[in-house]
C-alpha cells in the first residue's frame, strides 16, 4: 500500500504525509511514515505483529523539526530519534527503550535527552541512564525497580528555570532515592527550591526533607517548609508541615502564618492494618479568618474505617468572639449516617468586613440542622433546618437618609421528609405587620407539586418615611392571604392582595393623593385588578387582568380611566386631566395605548 497526500487546515501547519506498508492477516509492515512539516520531517518505521501475543517494534526520527514560524512565541529546533520493541498479552504488557536521542534547542535553551530504559505493567524497571537537559537545568534518573531489589535514584539541578516554560521561574535541586525491597520499600528524598514563580503564584523558598520506610509497618519523617507564598488576594509568610512517627502512632503538626488565613492544628493517630481502621484525635487547632479567630474548645476524636468506608467525628465546638457552632454528638458519615449541627450564635457584627458602607446590621441568630442520608436507598437526604433571629435590625441608607427596619420576630426553617420540601419563615416587625408563610414541594425528584400559604397582615407602608424628605409622607396598609398550587413548570396562584388608605404625599406627586386602594384576585393562572386612586380633585379607575397559564407566552393589561383630575407640577403646569390608557404587557415588549383629555389648563 502506498500513499501520497497533503494536508493544512486552521492551527494545522502545511504537511506532505508520504506512506509505504504491506501486510497480510498476521502482520503490517510499515516501510515509511513520512510527514515532511516545519521544515523538517518526521519518519516512522515500524512492524506490528499479532499471531500470539501483539508485539511490535519501531524506529521514530525527527529531522530538522523547526517551529519558529508557525509558534513565533515557543520556536523549537528538533532532531532525535527513539528506537521501541514491545508486546501486549490480556493484561499485562513489556516495553523496551534501547535508544532515545532528543537534540536542538527550544528559545534560548539548548535540549538534550538522551538514555535507555525499559519496564513492564508490574511496574518493573531497569534504567541504566536517563538524561533530560533543558538549558542549564537538567535531571538524571538511573536504577532499577526490580522483581525484589529496589535501587533508583532521580536528581534534578535546575538553577535556571527562568522562561524555561512560559510564566516559570526560579530554581531547584534534590535528591529523590528508593532503597530496600519491594516488600520492604524506603523512600528519601531532599529538595530545595528558590525564586520559584508560576504565572501569578511565586514562593520565596521551599524544603521537602523525609525518609519513609515500609517494612511490618510504616514508618519514618516527612519535614516541608514553605516561605512566602504570594498570588492576589493571598500572602502566607510561612507554611510548615512536620509529620513523623509509624502506623501504631503518629502525629502531624501543621503552621500557617499570613493572610487572610492563618493558624496550627495538631494530628495524632494510630492505623490497625488488620482491622484497616484508623483512629485518632485533632487537637491544639485555631485560625484566623476574616471573621476573626476560630478555635476548638476541645480535641476532636476522630475514627475511620476503611472497610466499612465510615468515619466518626466526636463531639466538639468552634468558637469564634461573634458565634459557636457545634456537634452536639458523634457524627458517624459513611453511605448511611447522621449530622446534627447547632449554630448556638450568630452575632450579624462577623458580616460587616463584607457589606457595603451603607448597609449595617445587628442582631443574633441561633439555629439547628439535622440531616440524614442513606445512599444506599432511593431518594432524597431527610433534615431540617431552622434559623431564628434575636434583635435583629437592618438599615440601609437610601438618599443619604438612614432607613432602618427592625424585627420583632424572624423564624426561618427548612424541612425535607417523606419526599417533600418545605420552607417556612415567620417575620414580625416591630411596630408594624408580620409576613408568615410556607412553600410546599411534593416530589421534588419527579412531579414537583407546589403548595403551601403566603400571608401579609397590616403591613404599614408608613415604613419608608425615615427616607422621605421633610414633609413627605407615605401611608397604607398591605394585607394577603394567598394559597400556592400548580408544580414548578405552571405554578398557580389563588386568593387577594389587597392594599388600603394608600397615600404617599411628596413632591414628586403631580397631584395631592387622598386614602386610596387596590386589590388583586388570583384564581390559578390568572389574576384580576381593581382600584381606585383618590386626588383632591378627581379620581383614576384602575382595572387590569393577567394570565400565565402558558409560562413563557404570559400577558398583562391595565386599564387607567379618570375624570379631571387636577394635576400639578408647580411652579409651571396646573391641569384638569381626563386619562383614558390601556398597558398591554407580553413577554419582551410593552405597549402603551390611549388618549388623555384636557378640559382645562394654566
């Protein structure tokens, strides 16, 4: 078989693709593969066999590979080759590398990787050398992971990483080293790092020192230290890790210095290998956050089980100066298992480094969640969870004026049981009305049927004057007893909003408002409006209805009919005007229709 062809296309350089192979049913002999690309070529020749097992062996070259014009950012100038014979039986496979050559330079750096290995699906491996050379940073690696001896050593010297990859810099040199057998491994390894950089991460200094061994059980020390990390938004001046011991005991020490996090915690524990249980106990631990200090009031004990795939966590707090939380009993996570978490309290002042100037908050919440799941079953996790609120006041500046609102009551929950979702909330506020309802969701999973209440009672539009100027005013009171129906693709809607004596007074009125009103009705996927708007002289009728029983082809209308009424905008304009206009509202357009009369006019 022989081919000949050319190839370009988008992000593709131009290619000549030259192919000479013959074969039969038990083999292909590929004579040449050429691409002639970049300036160079790329041949492979190669003979694959599957009689028995799927053997194969090859010879790939690279001649005078040049990128530079088609990657100007990243040119590379190549020439190599790699000789490899292998096979693949079921499972297992065995490759042998008696030649690798890799010559030319990428940028400035010159690149030399030149050696021989070979290993196996067991991950058996004899590498009698294995250079890698990029510039003045270079590493070794030479050994073997035999059937039963383990000898191999790796050394990187890299003390010019700088644009040796695009945003690298920095240098590093160590030693890694495996020793002992493979039923008995030892693994030692010592690197040092300075000026290290990644894009926006740098760090100033770093150490990995440790020796592990595996013998009847685990054993050995493993030291990292970690000096001024740097990226936006984070500086850690200094990280570092100690962990020594053996499976029967052992202890991690962790240390963190910077921002915006910072703290220690400290790890004991011991593994039973027969049982593959692990058991141990956090202790000394505290941080510091942007919300404060946390800190644990007692260890935690901690159990895991890795052949039942289940962990214990004992009972403890965390305590910040503005809240607790804590769990009040063992939490035993697996497949199946249970939480219950307290939220003692929550004082608002831990939110104020994340609002804005103008918004300030008080107050304290206290709260309970108790969830429960079991994976192994169909369905959904069960738990509730509830919120309530003590002295809780919220002011928001509006117009440069404070405008505060204050709560008498405020009870959130959340509940999720017997396949259905529930959300609840109670919201009294002081000196005013209260707000209280439920939403119901019944199959959350398939059918998703809505129900519940929402309800206002004698809401005091009176609320918003702190923002009103001297002399402005607003009044009125905004009742509903509403009832949800429908599921979540047509919700529906059924009973009256209603709000009575509206009155606002501000100069941006065009006309004095006496004690008005407006109702709305729903029946399901409809409502209808009525109103009055009183003035001093005159009054406006307004009538509307709308329909959403087709969710994404909705409608609205408003109808606003009114005789004489006076309207003024002083010191220019005093009218008596007659509206007759109708708003036609559809989905992604708003129509305003109609005609307006002018008896009379200054």
């Amino acid at each position: 078989m022989s081919m000949r062809t050319a190839v370009k296309g988008q992000d593709i350089p131009p290619a000549t693709i030259t192919l000479d192979a013959k074969g039969n049913e038990r083999q292909i002999n590929l004579d040449k593969l050429t691409v002639a690309a970049l300036e160079g070529k790329t041949e492979l020749k190669a003979l694959v066999d599957w009689q028995q097992a799927i053997s194969w062996r090859g010879e790939l070259t690279l001649n005078g590979i040049n990128t530079a014009k088609e990657i100007p950012d990243w040119p590379a100038k190549l020439n190599g080759v790699m000789k490899t014979k292998g096979s693949l039986y079921g499972g297992t496979w065995q490759m042998d590398v008696p030649e690798l050559k890799l010559t030319g330079n990428v940028k400035q750096n010159s690149v030399n990787v030149n050696g021989t290995l070979k290993g196996n699906s067991y991950m058996q491996w004899t590498i009698p050398g294995l250079h890698l050379a990029l510039g003045p940073n270079s590493a070794d690696i030479k050994g073997e992971l035999g059937v039963k001896e383990l000898n191999l050593d790796a050394a990187i010297d890299a003390p010019g990483l700088d644009n040796a990859l695009p945003g690298l810099g920095g240098m590093a040199k160590g030693i890694v080293k495996v020793r002992g057998t493979v039923e008995a491994p030892q693994l030692l390894a010592d690197i040092t790092a300075r000026g290290l950089r990644w894009q926006e991460l740098s760090v100033a200094q770093a150490r990995i020192e440790g020796n592990i061994k595996s013998t009847d059980q685990i054993a050995g020390h493993l030291n990292v230290r970690v000096e001024r990390i740097s990226q936006p938004d984070v500086n850690i001046n200094l990280v570092t890790l100690d962990a020594k011991g053996s499976e029967k005991q052992h202890q991690l020490q962790l240390r963190v210095q910077g921002e915006p996090v910072s703290g220690q915690l400290s790890l004991t524990g011991s593994f039973d290998r027969e049982a593959a249980r692990w058991k141990g106990t956090l202790s000394d631990t505290r941080f510091q956050t942007p919300v404060g200090p946390w800190s644990l009031t007692r260890a935690i004990a901690l159990d895991y089980r890795n052949k039942e795939q289940k962990i214990s966590i004992g009972p403890h707090c965390w305590l910040n100066p503005n809240a607790e939380l804590c769990i009040p009993q063992t939490i035993d996570a697996g497949a199946a298992g249970r939480a219950v978490v307290n939220l003692n309290r929550f004082d608002l002042a831990m939110l104020k480094p994340f609002m804005p100037d103008t918004t300030q908050a008080s107050g304290v919440f206290s709260g309970k969640a108790d969830v429960s799941w079991d994976t192994t079953q169909e369905g959904l996790p069960q738990g509730k969870v509830t919120l309530s609120g003590r002295n809780v006041k919220v002011t928001q500046t509006v117009n440069d004026a404070p405008l505060p609102v204050a709560f008498e009551t405020l009870n959130l929950s959340a509940d999720l049981h017997n396949n259905r979702a529930e959300l609840g909330w109670l919201i009294r506020l002081t000196n005013n009305g209260q707000f209280d309802g439920q939403v119901q969701v019944t199959d959350p999973q398939g059918r998703r049927n809505l129900g519940g209440n929402v309800n206002m009672r004698n809401l005091n539009l009176a609320m918003v004057n702190p923002v009103f100027s001297r002399g402005e005013k607003a009044a009125g009171m905004l009742n509903a007893r509403l009832r949800l129906g429908g599921d979540v693709q047509s919700p529906q809607l059924f009973g009256q909003l209603q709000l009575s004596a509206l009155d606002i007074d501000g100069n941006f009125m065009p006309f004095e408002m006496q004690p008005s009103q407006l109702t709305m009705n729903f029946s399901g996927t409809r409502s209808t409006l009525a109103g009055i708007v009183r003035t001093q002289q005159g009054q406006i009728n307004l009538n509307g209805n709308a329909d959403w029983s087709q969710i994404d082809n909705w409608r609205a209308r408003v109808t606003a009919k009114g005789s004489r009424v006076r309207i003024t905008v002083p010191p220019m304009v005093r009218l008596a005007g007659s509206p007759d206009v109708v708003l036609d509202a559809p989905p992604a357009r708003c129509a305003v229709d109609g005609r307006g009369g002018v008896p009379g006019a200054r």
